[in-house]
C-alpha cells in the first residue's frame, strides 16, 4: 500500500509485478515465434528423465522424443502457450494416442459361454483380478463362472475360492490331481450346465521364458478358443515390462491389458513400455485389494501419472479449455497487421482471467524446470480486473476505433467502469505507443512492445 | 450392456509398429553394440558413455544413479586414468560394486534364540514363497523353526504358508482370517519362546508403502515383538521383485521407515530383469542384499553375489 488518498492503492506496483508474471507465463509476449532445437532442448531434456523415472522403457523413450523433436520442429508458438509448454502439450497429445482410447471393449463370444483368461507373471495380481471381473460382470448383468487353473502355486486354488466365496460367484473346483486343460474343458461343460455366459479363467503365474509352461497356455488356449486373453502387468514393473508382454502376446496373442497396483505411487511407465510392444488396449486398472478395485483405463489420467506433470498438464488443460483457437489466430493475424485493436486485447485479457485467479493459474507450475523461476505467491488479480472494467465500459465501436474517444465518452467509461478519467487516459496513451512502435517493428518485436504496454498500463 | 458402455480403442497402428521396431532392435543389438563399441574403438567418446548408460537404464537401475556412475568413471577419463575403451565397462562394474560392498554388515548378531525374523513388502512379490524356501534352509541346517501366519488378509494366505510348513517340516501359528496380525505373532513369540525354537519367521500381509494405517499396522508388529523378546525382531527382510523398476526404492525407503528393514530379498531373477533398482537402495538406505530367489520351489533362494549380479547387468 502506498500513500492515503490513493484511489487504487500500489495499483501500479502491483499491475507492473503482475503483467510480468502474467507475461512470463504466457510468453506469447515474449516473441519466441518458433519451435526451436534450442528452446526445446531443456524441457525435453527434462521429459526424457521424467518418463524414465516412470519406468517407461528406454528405447520407447527414445522413440517417442525423436517423434516429439519432429512434431515440434518450426512449428509456430501458439498464441496461449510458452514454448516449453507447447512441447509438453505435443508430448502429452503423443502420450493419449500412444494409449489409446478412453474405454475398451470385452469381447464376448456368439454362443456362451464366452471363455476370458487371465495370464501374466507371478504375483501381478490375476487371481484378485479375476474376483473383481467377476463382480464387474455380475453387475453388469451377467453370470460368471470361476475356474483356477493354477495346479502349481500352494493353495492356489484355495484362493481363488475364497475369493468366489466373497464376490459371490459360483467357482469350479474341479479334480484335485486334475490337469489345467481339463480342468477348463470341465469348467465350461459346468459352465453350460448352470447357465454362467462367462467362464473367468485364472492361470498360474508364469515367466515369459518357462517354454514348458508358455507352450501350456498356448494349448489351453487352442482348446478354449477364449475371447479375452487378458494380461495381468504390475504397474510397478520397470524396463523388463516390454519383454514379458510382447512374449506373452507373441505367443498367445492377448486381447488386452490390465494394470494394477495402481493404488500406489508407482508412475507407471510400464503402461506405455506394454502398449508399445503389444498394441494391445489398456482395459482396466486395478485400484486397491478389494474386489470393487477394478476402473476402466483412462488415457488422460495415465498420460499425466507418467509425466508427472500433473500440474502443467492442468494448466494446459484449461488453456486449451477456454481458449478458442480461431481467436488466438486471429490475435496473431492482427498482430502482424498491426491491426491490434483495444477489442483483442480485452479478448486476451478475458482468455487469461476464465482460466482462474491469475494465483491459482500460476500456483500450477512445477518449481523445478522451466518454470521454476516464475513466482507463485502475490498475486493480485485486481489491476486487471480494472484494466477489462475500463475496456468493458467502452463501446465495440469505441474498442476497434479508439480515435474517437472524446472527453465525454472518456468519462463515461470512467464512470461506468469506477476508474478515472487519468486511468483511461493512461491506459489509451500507452496503447497508442505501443501501436506506434508495433507499426515500426515487425510482428516478433510488436509482440514485446505489447509486453510493454502491459507492464506499464493504467496506474495511478 | 457391457458391450455398450465400453468404447473402442485402437491407437495408430503406424505409430506402434515404429515403437516395436523400435524396443526390438535394442534388445538384438544392445549388448553386442556395448561389446563391439569397446574392442572397435580406441578412444572413450560420448557415444559409448551413452550406450553404457542405456545398459545401465535398460537394467532398472535408473536415470540419476546411472548417470552418477558414469560420471564417476568421466572422471577418470579426464584425469587420464582411464583410457582404453576396454576398461570403461569394468570401471563402471567397479564403480557398482563399490556401492553394493558398502552396505551394512550382512552377519546377523548372535543372538538367544529364538531369532525372530520379520518378512514385509508390496503385494506379490514372494514374501511367503521366501518364508517356505529359508525355512527349507534353516531345516536343512537342523534347526527348529516355527512359522507364524501374519497376513490374516489376503485370501488363503494362511493356507498358502501352512502348504509351506507341511514341505519344510515346520508347524505354523495361525487365527482366523481377519485377526489382528499382531495378535497371531504374540501367541507365536510366546509359544516359540516356551518351546525353545531356534528360528520363529512371521509373514506379513503384502501393502503398498503408500497406505498409511497398514504401514502402522507393522510397526505394531514391531513393537509386539520387541516385547515379547527384547532386542527382536532380529532381522526384517523386505522382499522385493525384480521386475520392478524405480519404484523399489520408494519401497524401501517407507518400509525402513515403518518396520525397520535390515535386509533385501531380491526375488524373480529367474526372469528377464535385472533388479538394478537395489543398487540406489544400497547406495541410499546401505542395506544389505540377503538372498536372491531364482524360482519357485524350496530350493530356489541364493545368498546374494554381488560380482555375479552386476555382471548379469551387462549380459
Ligand atoms: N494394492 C493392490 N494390491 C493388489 C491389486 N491387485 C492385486 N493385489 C494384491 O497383489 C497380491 C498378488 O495378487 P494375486 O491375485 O494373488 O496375484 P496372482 O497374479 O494371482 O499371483 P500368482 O497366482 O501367485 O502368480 C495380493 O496381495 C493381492 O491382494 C491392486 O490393484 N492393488
Ligand atoms: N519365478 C519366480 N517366482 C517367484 C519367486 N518367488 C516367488 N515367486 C512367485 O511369485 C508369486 C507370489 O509369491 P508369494 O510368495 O505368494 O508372494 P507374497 O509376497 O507373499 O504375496 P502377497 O502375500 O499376496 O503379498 C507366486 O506365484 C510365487 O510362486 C522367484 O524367486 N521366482
Ligand atoms: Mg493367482
Ligand atoms: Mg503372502
């Protein structure tokens, strides 16, 4: 606070501090109009380490950079975006597509019952996961039948009736000494006989390696002809994630993917390394021990735990949310038109202020990287609240032609807006310079001279 | 209905086909490329640090360790200690092994028995097949060793450890599921103390490090212990899996912190990974590497060679 009498105390201090933060946040104004080796060089330096911190596999990583450097390359920055959040937007985009659709399809057979296995290594998770299937079916209106045919692992089997016992579905037990491929031919005559349309299969966990017990599956498989042969992957699994799923896919060719442990604060990279190699879908995630832990696969979701970026990704989101693109060019035409009127620049302003408080929308950045120099606290968002009251007050007309603001119009917008005339007149003045210095520079410097205009518009 | 609220996915199959060529041909080449790099050239260039440090990633033991490492080795290059490409790798190997060999004391205390040993960790990772195969062991070595089913969660835990008891010739202490774990462990520390076992191993329900009133719920059972026998739990195993990635640390991190970890069991080496992600553990928490589990029968748990495991890093 400065002086009394003030009408608007520190408004200047405060408009000045702000529209620096504001213009580092939104660099538009800062005149990088490219895309370049250069400015990408750190933030992808720093996705690199975030996506191998996630445990996605190293040569995906590669892959996926190397198609990021290509995207980016040139490209124009856009109107809303820093370079380097424009390079985490495009990595995030190649992220969603890499994984693929929101929701996933089950595949049930013509004729039940429709046969579904679940395989993976030991310990992932396809007994839990097979009881939470089950319960997700039953709601869905259907009628499983479980079946284990896990012969190896002690009281395997045991589990998994415990597990029907508490999701309330009925379970095969089957011959104590009874071979897997006979336990679930068995299974499915009984799951005929009871009228279940779905037969859940859990199989022993096995190494992608075991050939004696790969080459089993591949048997059980021909002799079921299941729909769904799901793979149950860890979401804490690291780099060796791309060899047991593309194994298991080699030879059984999985319809899909269920990642669990979700629950914890495993970034879970693994989801991309599996993706990659199988091609398969992501259809579930497991969310906790208990049976109703089981969640439809969302991209998004993913794409930001594996990134880490929780934050910025955020950020973009709104931006993305409330800018319309056609006016963000448009502000850009008319930028190397030198026809910036007062018009876009309450468009921009009015961009700015739907994203939230300016505090909250830069509270949203990361303070490591790029970012990290960009101040979070003390904010005031009230000088530009004042700056779109006063360009509110004024008519399209006025907005588009400033020239013929005359005194009384003046006042009126000072009126209506609560400012005073001396803002208006400040604020119209260094519009006017800036216009000056933007009609004798090119776009990339008309867009510093804007910078300009807002670090020094109205104050008291 | 199912069928209806699911939509459909399918990503580019361009984009994947890129990525699979991609991962595969590393998997081919990686090593062979490491190995050519070393004998083809004469002198130390960035190119082959860089191969050196996917080796390294490739093999879980993470970025920023990775990149310690080979900083460490830089080092001796630009000194010029270090000159021939073909000593890079056993610099490096020397570097790692360096950081295993400062791990805490790996001899357990002599202690009065009954030498109470406490096994935890995330879910699935081998917890109770690791209990099955040291009590194989410690049977094999003639002593007496009592069993205690701690995890009253998880579905036929209890009867998952008693198969175990019956293969190793142990007898298990065991409530109905749902008892609180610390109770089972009491009635086991007092009857393996009236008793006179040699050795009493308790088996913990699998939890992630992140749930905060089950990490609670261990060290009750810490605290249960230390009770009962002073000076105990003797030794708290965390059993880790080998397959995961930069995760473990994590692990040990809030497990050490909670239960008082003062060993690892590395389980799954049977398989395809590395399990490089116990040497930020050493480097960090300096905990010891106990055992290795290379499979699924009673035999299958090794005393843990560091030479031998970094060696496997590279190959
Ligand atoms: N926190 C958490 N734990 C899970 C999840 N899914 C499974 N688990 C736990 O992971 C452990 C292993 O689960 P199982 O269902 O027995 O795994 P499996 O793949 O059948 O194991 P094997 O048959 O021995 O190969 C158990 O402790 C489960 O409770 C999950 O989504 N979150
Ligand atoms: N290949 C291989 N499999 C192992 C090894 N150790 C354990 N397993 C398997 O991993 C799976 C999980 O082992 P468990 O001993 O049930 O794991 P846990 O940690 O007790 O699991 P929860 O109690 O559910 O948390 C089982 O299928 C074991 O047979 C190992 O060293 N190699
Ligand atoms: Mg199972
Ligand atoms: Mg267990």
């Amino acid at each position: 606070m400065r002086g009394a009498g003030q009408q608007h105390p520190g408004s200047e201090f405060v408009f000045e501090n702000l529209s620096e933060k504001f213009q580092r946040v939104f660099k538009t104004l800062r005149g990088e109009a490219k895309l370049t080796e250069e400015n990408m060089a750190e933030v992808l330096r720093e996705i690199r380490l975030a996506l191998l911190e996630a445990d996605v596999h190293f040569q995906v990583v590669k892959q996926l950079l190397e198609n990021v450097r290509t995207k980016c390359q040139g490209q124009e920055v856009w109107t809303s975006f820093s370079p380097a959040q424009q390079v985490v937007k495009i990595v995030r985009d190649e992220l969603l597509e890499l994984l693929g659709g929101t929701t996933a399809r089950l595949k049930f057979a013509p004729r039940p019952p429709s046969v579904f296995f679940l395989t993976g290594l030991q310990g992932s998770g396809k007994t839990t996961t097979a009881g939470k299937l089950a319960r997700w079916l039953q709601r869905g209106g259907h009628h499983p039948l479980l079946v284990s045919v896990d012969v190896y692992r002690p009281a395997a089997r045991e589990q998994l009736a415990v597990v029907a016992r508490e999701v309330g579905t009925p379970v095969f037990a089957g011959q104590s000494d009874a071979r897997p491929v006979d336990l679930a031919l068995a299974a499915r005559a009984e799951a005929r006989n009871k009228g279940c349309d779905v037969l859940l299969v859990d199989t022993a966990g096995r190494l992608h390696i075991d050939e004696e017990l790969m080459a089993e599956l591949v048997e059980l498989r021909d002799r079921m002809e299941p729909t769904e042969i799901l793979f149950v992957a860890d979401a804490m699994t690291g780099q060796d994630a791309v060899r047991s799923a593309e194994e298991f896919h080699r030879r059984l060719n999985t319809t899909g993917v269920v990642l669990t442990k979700l629950d914890g604060d495993a970034r879970g990279g693994a989801a991309l390394s599996i993706r990659s190699v199988t091609g398969q879908p992501i259809k579930f995630v497991g969310t906790g021990e208990k049976y109703d832990n089981l969640e439809l696969f969302h991209p998004d979701r993913m794409t930001s735990r594996i990134l880490g970026m929780g934050d910025v990704l955020t950020l973009i989101e709104k931006a993305e949310e409330v800018i319309d693109r056609q006016k963000a060019e448009d502000l850009e035409r008319n930028f190397r038109m030198d026809r910036f009127s007062l018009e876009d620049f309450r468009e921009q302003i009015r961009q700015a202020r739907r994203m939230g408080p300016l505090s909250q929308v830069l509270a949203l950045l990361p303070s490591v990287g790029p970012f990290r120099n960009v101040p979070k606290q003390d904010v005031d968002d009230k000088a530009l609240v004042r700056v779109e009251a006063i360009l509110n007050s004024m008519t399209a007309k006025e907005r588009v032609r400033p020239e013929i603001l005359n005194g009384s119009r003046r006042r009126r917008i000072a009126k209506g807006s609560a400012t005073t005339v001396q803002e208006v007149n400040q604020l119209l003045k260094q519009y006017d310079q800036m216009r000056r210095m933007m009609r004798s520079m090119s776009g990339r410097m008309g867009k510093k001279a804007l910078s300009q205009f807002a670090a020094s518009a109205p104050g008291a | 209905m199912i069928q209806t609220l699911f939509g459909s996915p399918e990503a580019k199959p361009g984009l994947l086909e890129r990525f699979q060529k991609a991962v595969q041909s590393t998997r081919s080449s990686l090593v062979s490329r490491v190995e050519d790099l070393v004998r083809g050239k004469t002198e130390i260039d960035a190119k082959l640090l860089e191969e050196l440090e996917e080796t390294l990633i490739a093999g879980d033991v993470g970025v920023g360790t990775a990149q310690e490492v080979l900083e460490a080795v830089r080092g001796q290059v630009s000194r010029g200690q270090l000159q021939e490409p073909s000593r890079l790798k056993s610099a490096v190997k020397a570097e790692l092994l360096n950081i295993l060999k400062q791990t805490a004391d790996g001899l357990p205390r002599t202690v009065v028995p009954p030498v109470v040993i406490l096994v935890v960790g995330v879910n699935g990772t081998g917890k109770t097949t690791t209990i099955g195969k040291l009590a194989f062991q410690l049977r094999a070595e003639g002593k007496t060793v009592l069993l205690c089913a701690g995890d009253t969660f998880r579905a036929a835990a209890t009867e998952q450890l008693e198969i175990w008891g019956e293969r190793t010739g142990c007898e298990v202490v065991k409530q109905r599921p749902g008892a609180d774990p610390s109770a089972v462990l009491f009635d086991a520390l007092t009857s393996a103390k009236a008793r006179q076992f040699d050795y009493i191993i308790a088996d913990t329900a699998g939890r992630l490090h992140t749930k905060v009133n089950l990490m609670a719920e261990l060290e009750k059972m810490r605290r249960t212990s230390q009770r009962i026998i002073p000076g105990s739990p003797h030794e708290v195993l965390l059993v880790l899996d080998a397959t995961t990635g930069q995760n473990g640390l994590q692990q040990a991190r809030q497990f050490t912190g909670s239960a008082g970890i003062t060993g690892i069991v590395l389980t799954k080496l049977d398989g395809t990974a590395k399990g490089g992600g116990v040497i930020a553990i050493a480097r960090e928490l300096k905990l010891p590497i106990r055992y290795v589990g290379v499979g699924e029968q009673k035999e299958d748990l090794l005393p843990f060679d560091p030479e031998q495991f970094i060696e496997s890093l590279f190959s």
